[in-house]
C-alpha cells in the first residue's frame, strides 16, 4: 500500500472509538474527540499492525489532530517505500 488515504485512517480511528466518520472528519483536534494517553497508544499500534510501519511515541508525542495523524502515517509509508 504505497498510498495511505485519510479516509483509511478516518476509518481505524472510528474503529477504535466508535465515533462516527462524518463526526471525526470535521473534528478539530483529538483532544475535541476524548482520546486520552491511553486511546492515542492504541491509535498508534492499530496504525502500526495497519500500515505495517514503525511508529514511536516521540512521533506522536506532537499529533494533536486527525490531519497530523494522516500526515506522519503518510510519511512513514513514504519512507518504508523509498
């Protein structure tokens, strides 16, 4: 998988906290959705196992919002290809 769509993200996410899609793509920051410590590490390994990428939690350290999280995905599928 050489793309990663925000939609595919959008979706895991929703997954994880049963909030809906239409919901999370006009959210503001995760923060705005409830996700804790605890909902961002397992955001984190669901991306992992989903993408098949390496993620740490000094690259999430900085994500506040679904936009960030689509980005640093996007550049670690990016990197994994290169």
């Amino acid at each position: 998988m050489s793309t990663v769509e925000k939609s595919e993200i959008v979706n895991i996410l929703s997954e994880l906290t049963r909030i809906e899609t239409e919901t999370l793509f006009k959210a503001q920051s995760l923060e705005e959705l409830g996700l804790q410590s605890l909902e961002k590490v397992e955001l984190m390994c669901a991306l992992e196992d989903h993408f098949q990428i390496d993620l740490d939690f000094q690259d999430f350290e900085n994500i506040r919002f679904v936009d960030d999280v689509v980005a640093l995905v996007q550049k670690k599928v990016s990197d994994r290809h290169a």
